[in-house]
C-alpha cells in the first residue's frame, strides 16, 4: 500500500511523507541501477510516488556509456601516446589533418538492427517483419580512412587477410585511393593503423618503412599504436 494513500496525498502527515521519501531514496542509493518500479514495491509506495520523489531530489535515469576493454598495462601506453600527439600538435597545429586514420571492419548479411530505431508510420499495425538468420551467410572485409575532412575508400579487402595480402595493398591499391587527397597533403601524411597481425608483418612494416619513413603509426613504429584504443580512432565513430 503507498503510504502517501493512507490518507490521501494532500493529507498525508508530514512524518509519514518524510518516511516515504526516505525509504524511497534509501533504497535507490544502495543499488542506483534499480527500477523505479522494483524500488516503489521496496518501499511500499506507487510507482508515480517514488518516480516524483527521485525527481523532487533531482535524480535522474542516466544511460550506461560503452567503453573500450582495457588492460592495466594499458593506460600508461595511452597516456604516452596522447603526450606524444599533443607535442606533435604543439610543434605542428595541422599535424591531426595530416594522418590518415585507418581501419578495417567487416559486415555479414545480417547486419545491426535495432527495433527501437525502426519506425513505420501508418494507421493501422502493417505487422511488419525482417528476415534474419539466415542460412547462406557472407561476410564482407572492408578498409576505410579518414584524412582531416576526407573519406578514403571504402576498398574491399580479402576475407582472411593476411601479411602478404595487406603489403600488396598499400602498396598496390592504397596509391590510387588517395588520388583525391591533394598532392601537397599526400607528401607529408602520416598513416595510422592499430595491432592486428597482418599489419605487423614484416612485408608491412618493409613497405610503410620505404612509403612512410618515420611517419607511420603502429607496432614495430617509433610511434606504437596503444593497445585496444579504438577509441582513439575518428573511424571508430564512422565505420565501426
């Protein structure tokens, strides 16, 4: 029984209101994550009740944010890494324009669908439907990059790459990607790639070495990628 309604909510002894209240937010603060609901029946209030007292209080329903998993090891390679890049911006303000922010993603035929997101605007419930889990499945490797304001790609790469198949392609097909970015840029960019295996080969690393010297960014670099930093990436918000 809600305790406001014991005598009607605008006659409720004060006692008894302040009784609520503090049950109420007692029972929220040792487990925020608790629904207003569950809380109410805790507490032995409504749901409008305990949803006015936390709103009284100015407490409001914040949404977990998704973070990157990382290891202890980690976080001093990010910080080293940041300090790095805020020197290289110091001694150079368009040196962020200059890299090209690499990545590579792959798609199946299902895809990412979130029903929450979908809207079909109609009179009546069309009862609509969407196929999936399919049984002839693909998958689909794609690379893509970001330098300042310019999109590179996308370029379908093999479904298992390898060592061999990534060298050929910055050294075959990256060339004629960046035919859009502008000559000048071109003769001073950097390039960025994370720790995957093909990129650590040493076919890669021969031929970022010849194309990009000391002006690379990943492992067997000077200047290593950190660990699990996709985060760090502006393909992180376009492509994955």
């Amino acid at each position: 029984m809600d305790l406001f309604n014991l005598v009607g909510k605008a006659g409720a002894p004060r006692n008894v209101r302040v009784g609520a209240e503090e049950q109420v937010l007692e029972n929220m603060e040792a487990d925020p994550r608790r629904s207003v609901l569950y809380v109410a029946q805790m507490s032995g209030c409504s749901r409008s009740t305990t949803h006015r007292t936390l709103q009284e209080r100015i407490l409001h329903p914040y949404h977990y944010t998704r973070v990157q998993h990382l290891r202890p090891t980690d976080y001093p390679r990010r910080v080293h890494f940041a300090q790095w890049f805020l020197r290289q911006n110091e001694l150079n303000p368009d040196f962020s324009r200059r890299i090209l922010f690499t990545d590579e993603c792959s798609f199946s035929r299902e895809g990412m669908f979130n029903a929450h997101n979908w809207h079909f605007w109609a009179h009546e419930n069309p009862h609509l439907t969407r196929v999936r889990a399919y049984q002839e499945r693909f998958t689909i490797n794609l690379w893509a990059g970001i330098i300042g304001t310019t999109v590179v790609g996308p370029f379908v790469l093999p479904d298992h790459l390898n060592g061999e198949a990534y060298a050929n392609f910055l050294r075959l097909e990256l060339p004629a990607l960046l035919e859009d970015v502008p000559l000048n840029v071109r003769r001073n960019m950097w390039f960025q790639h994370n720790g995957a295996l093909p990129h650590n080969s040493i076919l890669a690393r021969r031929t970022l070495k010849r194309v990009y010297p000391h002006r690379w960014i990943g492992r067997g670099s000077t200047n290593i990628w950190p660990p699990r930093s996709p985060d760090l990436s502006p393909l992180d918000f376009f492509f994955n």
